[in-house]
C-alpha cells in the first residue's frame, strides 16, 4: 500500500501546481495577444515574476509550454465531445451538441477560444507553429465529429458528403464564430451563440 503524502509535501505539491497553472494562464493570454513568434519565454517570465529558470523546470522549450497552453483546455473539450458522441439521442442531436459544448469551451475560457481559432484558422491544425500533438488532436475532434455525421447519414438525419470533410467545415465554423462572438473577442457582434446553433443544424441536419 502507497505511503500517505504528509501535510507538508501536500503542500509542496499543491504549491508547484499553482505555479505552473500560474504560468499557463500568462503564457496564454501572451501568445493569444502577441503570437507564437513575439511571445519570448522570457516575457512569460518577467509577466508571471518568475525566472526563465523557474519555466524550465516545469517545461522544456517555448514549443512545449505553448502545446501544454493547448491541451490544457482542448482535453477538457474533447472529453466533453467525446461523452456527447457516445449518447443515445439522434444523430443531429448530437451534431449540435457538440457544436454547444465547443462554443461553451471557448466562451469559458476566452483567451485559449481566440487562440486556438488562430492556431487552427489558416490552412487546417497544421498551418503555423502548432505542434504536431495539437494537430492529432485537431484530428480526434474531428473524427468525433464525423462518426456522428456518417451515423446520421445513415439515418437520412444529416446532409449527404464526405463525413470529415464535412466536419472540418463544421470547425471551421466553430473557429469562424468564435473569432467573432463578442463573448470571446473584441470583434464586432454578430451571430449570437443559438443563431450560429440554429444555422449548423439548418446547414447539416435534413431535419
């Protein structure tokens, strides 16, 4: 049987996971507001009052630390995708369901939605400095999607076409809102959250 931690490593552990969520909520809003290439460790350091040091022994390199800033949000969302996926209601259901719970993601964390628009906006996940680990991800979200699409095909629920095609459109979608939904960016309003839900079911669904 494992040895109970004591009160004091407790601590200990508590306080290193502070500091290291500390310095992925800065690296975040760095890298969404100044990009991957004008964000410098450096400048995640002297924003957090750490040293550089102090970032290396939590992360390797820039590339790793922007890959944890991520993940940190996307494994929340394809968790919560993943259990839409898995549920009993209708094909299309499930389709806008899962189009809600990645919107919410982003509206929850507003900083991780503008970035990873960004990341994913020009020329798919594999556009840019985004690490390959981001761009099987991308892929996984994607292929959630597309299971339910091809599953609601084959009910005649959803609008016929190549099942990943089709749901990379849908994120493209997703991303195209976000960078506009005034609860996420500073871009003017447009669609509100249930107009941008109501045009994806009109837009897949043949319902």
């Amino acid at each position: 049987m494992a040895e109970r931690p004591s009160p004091r490593e407790l601590r200990r552990r508590l306080r290193i996971e502070l500091s290291r969520e500390q310095l992925l909520d800065t690296a975040e809003e760095l890298f969404t507001r100044r990009g991957y290439h004008e964000t410098s460790l450096k400048d995640v350091a002297e924003r957090s009052e750490y040293s550089v040091a102090s970032i290396y022994s939590f992360f390797e390199s820039k590339e790793d630390l922007y890959l944890a800033v991520l993940m940190r949000r996307g494994a929340e969302q394809r968790a919560e995708m993943g259990r839409l996926a898995a549920e009993e209601a209708a094909a299309g259901d499930r389709l806008v369901a899962m189009v809600r719970a990645q919107v919410e993601c982003r509206r929850r964390y507003p900083a991780w939605g503008r970035l990873h628009a960004q990341a994913t906006k020009a020329g798919g996940a594999g556009a840019g400095d985004v690490p390959q680990a981001y761009r099987d991800y991308y892929q996984e979200i994607v292929g959630l999607l597309a299971a339910v699409v091809a599953e609601g095909q084959d009910e005649g629920a959803i609008r016929s076409g190549d099942p990943h095609a089709l749901s990379r459109l849908c994120c493209a979608l997703v991303d195209g809102f976000t960078l506009m939904d005034p609860m996420v960016s500073d871009e003017p309003a447009g669609l509100d959250a249930e107009e941008f839900l109501r045009f994806v079911r009109e837009t897949f669904t043949t319902a």
